[in-house]
C-alpha cells in the first residue's frame, strides 16, 4: 500500500489536519534569488496568496482578447472535451489547455516575472500541470463551490506533494459584482479532507459543478473564523498567485460585465503524478498533464528565450 499524507474521499469524514509540506519551498540560502522579497514571500506564507493589481497593462492584454474572440467563433474548438459548457445556459464556461491551443497563451506561461516568482515559491524548476479560462458572462455565469484544488489534484490526478500554484490573470476587470474569486487567507495550513469517494468519471460533471471534494460546512466555517474571505479584485491584467492548497469559492455573475480569468497551474518537476489517490482512473490529460515534464524556460516578452544562468 502506498503512503497517503492527505487522504481523502472516504466514507466516513476524517479529521482535518495541518499540512505535511512547506508553503515556500526554496531553500533558505536561496530564498530571495528572484522577483519575491521577504515581505511577500512571508505574506505568501501566512495568508497562501499574493495579488498584484496592473500587474501587465490593459494594452498587453489586447491580443489575447482578440485570440479569445477567434476562439469564440471555431466550432471545431467548440466541440472539444476541453470546453466545457454551462448546464443551464449552454454558455461556455471553461477551456481547458490553453497553453497547447495557443502560442500566445503558451508564451505567458513562461512570462518571465510570473515564472521568476513561480520558481522562488516552489524551489526550482516547474511546468504546467493544468491550463484554463473561466469564462462568466453576463448575467448567467454560474458560481464555483469551495474547494482545495489540491484536495482534487491529489484525489483524482495523482499529485503527491502540495507544491504548486495557480497564476490567476484577470482578462477582463474583477469587481465585487461579477464573481470574482473568493479566498479564505491562511487556509492553506490545514489539510481538509473530504467525505464521498469519487464517482467514475467525475470530471464530466465535476467541472460544471463540484460535488465529490467539497469540504464540509464546519470545517469551512472554522476556517473562515480565522482567516476570514477575501476577494481581490482590480482592472484587466491583474494578477493572483495562489497556493494550491488555499480553499477558494466564486459567486455566479449577477452583473451585465461578463468576467473571464486565465489560469496557469505551474507543478514542480519534483512533483510529477502518479496514479491518483482516491479515483479509479487518471484524467484526461487536458486538466492533468502527465507527459514528462519538460521544465519551463522564460521567454522574454518580445519572444527572444532568455538564456538560463547556471
Ligand atoms: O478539477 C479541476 O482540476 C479544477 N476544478 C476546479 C473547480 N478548480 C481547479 C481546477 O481547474
Ligand atoms: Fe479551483
């Protein structure tokens, strides 16, 4: 039997527990090698966020709203699994795999601020476990429940360790009336396990609204006592880091301002999947990669690769 620090989906509810991995995973004698100073790192590691509002200007953001738009209008795309659709209005609501549907996409992944703060938090080389942009339209964009993507990345991918995190980058602005994303800062610490084993194929109906790996209303609440909710919100090109263990939640869009976000999961290379811990079958591949991670080079953003010092 293989050892599980963080199991999950069991029959009966266990008990939550504090985290078996560091938040920041560089070595301390290498600490502030990159973009990240102390007191963000050190914020980093109380709350499991960090945000960054104007992080790219309006103008850089242009070319992928025109890319999005393109998107929009190709039915080929439009019928892959990766896009996954409203129930109720048929909108779509994620696209999964952007950085292997687009090169501009692909080219942000290796930004070389984001990747430069992305190494320092997980101690070196990384790659992209998962890519996505949720999409809320106006009025109809429907709500996340709360949730650790660990707990599901771990469950049904077969991720070991906590040591990833999501790069959240605003495509269009955040406000308090579009759904944007809910944290609860400090979660992070505490690992909660969820009650129900995981059905087959799961995904299929996970991604329009989450039902196995939801964690339960008094661990929520305990949590929420001590850290309480945040929303960062700000314009088009905003950033949010996030830890991959760092419950977080969305309201559905009541506003007639559509909100679109892109995700970059970034894993360390030390931190490949495995068989996941509490699902029969792996999942596709568009929301787990599992080719062997070829670590993530920066690429400045006139498209020269920088050249990696030793
Ligand atoms: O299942 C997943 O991998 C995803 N689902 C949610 C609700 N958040 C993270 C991730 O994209
Ligand atoms: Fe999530």
């Amino acid at each position: 039997m293989r050892h599980d620090d963080y199991v999950t989906r069991t029959r009966v509810e266990r008990e939550r527990h504090i985290r078996c991995d560091p938040v920041v995973h560089m070595p301390t004698t290498q600490r502030w090698d990159g973009p990240l100073g102390e007191v963000a790192l050190s914020d980093f590691e109380r709350d499991g966020f960090l945000s960054f509002e104007g992080f790219f200007s309006e103008e850089r953001m242009a070319p992928f709203f025109d890319e999005l738009d393109e998107m929009g209008r190709d039915e080929d795309l439009l019928r892959q699994d990766g896009v996954i659709r409203d129930p109720k209005s048929g909108a779509i609501r994620s696209v999964f795999d952007m950085h292997r549907i687009s090169q501009r996409f692909d080219e942000l992944t290796r930004d070389p601020r984001i990747l430069g703060m992305v190494r320092q938090l997980l101690g070196g080389d990384v790659y992209i476990h998962q890519s996505r942009i949720n999409d809320k339209y106006g009025f109809q964009g429907a709500g996340f429940d709360w949730h650790s993507d660990f707990e599901t990345w771990h469950a049904e991918d077969g991720m070991p360790r906590m040591r990833a995190v999501s790069a959240s980058i605003m495509l269009t602005d955040n406000n308090e009336f579009n759904g944007p994303l809910m944290l609860i800062p400090g979660s992070h610490h505490h690992f909660v396990p969820c009650q129900g084993t995981t059905p087959d194929d799961n995904w299929k109906s996970s991604l329009k609204a989450q039902e196995a790996g939801v964690p339960s209303q008094s661990n929520l609440q305990a949590l929420v006592n001590r850290g309480g909710i945040v929303a960062p919100k700000g314009r088009a090109g905003s950033l949010l880091l996030f830890e991959c263990n760092t419950l977080h939640a969305s309201n559905s869009n009541m506003s007639p301002w559509p909100r679109s976000n892109l995700f970059f999961v970034y894993n360390s290379v030390d931190n490949a999947l495995e068989q996941p811990f509490a699902a029969e079958t792996p999942r596709p591949s568009f929301l787990a990669n599992r080719d062997h991670p070829e670590p993530l080079e920066m690429q400045d953003p006139l498209g020269m690769p920088f050249r990696r010092s030793a």
